[in-house]
DNA sequence: GCGACAG
DNA sequence: ATCTTGTCGC
C-alpha cells in the first residue's frame, strides 16, 4: 500500500515531542470507515534484547471469517529508545515496512497501544493513522493515562476512560471475568465504533484476532532472524 | 516536590 | 517488550 507521508526520525525528545504536537493536529477524529469493515490489518512488534533487532507484522484479516488474506513481516534494528509518551518513533519504522510490503489497504488498522489515550493526545494510533490516512484503533493492555470505574464483569461491559475532564477512551471488556482492555480512537473512527469493532475481531480471546495474528507473526520472525 | 509511566 | 514458577481449568 501506498503510504506517502514522512517526517524526518527525531534525534532527541524535544524533537519527537515537536513533531506530535504539529501531527496531532492531522488526527481526524469524525468516523470516516466505510459501512462494511470487511479487511482489517492488525499491528504488532518483537524485540530481542541480545541482539537489538526489533520485528514487525503487518496481518490483513477478513472480517467474516477470521481467515488471513495478506501478512508481511519485516526485522530491523532498533533506532530509538523506549521512553513513555514516544514509543512511536521506536515501532513506526518498521510498523510503516510491513504497512508498504502489503498489496491491498485495508478498512481498518488495529493498533497494538493507544491513540487519543495520550498525555499529548497522539499516541501510535494516532500516528501510524495520520501517515497512512487510514483508519485506525488502538487498544492497549494497560492504563496509560486517565481514570475509571470497573467496567461489569460481562463481555462488552465498559467504562469511560477520563483524563483533564475529557474522554480519551474506554476501559472495555472482551470476554466475560477478563482483565478489560484500553479502546481509544486513532484516526477517521468514533470511540463507539472503535468499540464495536474491537469486541467484533475478539470472539474469543482478551484481545483482537488481528492483534494476536500479528503478535505471533513477529515473534516467529525475530526468532528466524536471530 | 513525589510518583506514574503504552510496548 | 521480555524474563520466569507454579497453578488453575478445560
């Protein structure tokens, strides 16, 4: 696919931070997704501690019957470090690789970390959805920033997650007596649509076939690659 | 000033 | 993210 957006890597943190307080502008935050969601491309990446090579999948699933339709993997080094509230400049080389070796764009991409859910309100969802104009999801595993309540014990119970008087997200839970997970918009969808989608690709796991698709490609190709 | 801190 | 023992349940 083609991805037609770039900015130059940061070189320091004031320099990341820069660029997302220009990019966060570019977050459209109106639902753009077509009716039918038919093609959904989940993201994920594997590091090596030893080594410093980073692996990135890129996993295009049918939304009717789970099968996949296209995977791309790519293994690169390492070139920024991990630091909260920047770890996008750490997964998007690689994430936008694999975007580029795909033949077909997807409706949907599901981000394996937040989006709006951000102290700077562009987190990699938003990210990797601003540079390729798709639409795009996160979900995260843990809290980032924000308060909520306990969402209810049932599959697709959920609880506004709130932060500076705002909702950047929603706790939501994807299987019945199961750690709920954090749903923030990325780029071109609603929260209530992100929602919809995420419980729609979890129909029996914690998190998303598209999330657990990728994550298992990335890690068969970091251990190929070292 | 003191914690908290996506993956 | 990754490391890592035992334990619970189908």
């Amino acid at each position: 696919m083609d991805i037609v957006t770039a900015h130059d890597r940061p070189n320091t943190t004031a320099e990341a931070i820069e660029i997302q307080e220009t990019l966060r502008g570019l977050v459209d935050r109106e639902d753009r997704c077509p009716q039918q969601i038919l093609t959904v491309t989940g993201l994920d990446v594997a590091y090596d501690e030893g080594s410093g090579l980073i692996a990135a999948a890129a996993v295009t699933l049918d939304t009717t019957d789970f099968r996949v339709v296209e995977k791309r993997t790519v293994v690169s080094e390492v070139s920024f470090p991990y630091e909260p509230g920047l770890f996008a400049f750490r997964e998007l080389p690689p994430l936008l690789d694999a975007l580029r070796a795909l033949d077909h764009s997807p409706d949907l991409l599901v981000c394996d970390g937040h989006g709006l859910a951000h102290p700077r309100r562009f987190g990699l969802a938003c990210h990797v959805g601003v540079v390729t104009g798709l639409p795009t999801l996160g979900v995260g595993k843990t809290r980032f920033i924000g308060k909520h309540g306990e969402p209810g014990r049932e599959r697709g119970a959920k609880e506004p997650l709130v932060d500076d008087g705002e909702v950047v997200g929603m706790v939501l839970r994807t299987q019945d007596d199961v750690k709920p997970v954090y749903v923030s918009v990325g780029h071109k969808i609603s929260l209530d649509n992100a929602c919809r989608q995420v419980l729609r690709l979890s129909p029996a796991f914690r998190q998303p076939e598209t999330t657990r698709q990728a994550d298992r490609l990335c890690r068969a190709a970091l251990k190929e690659a070292s």
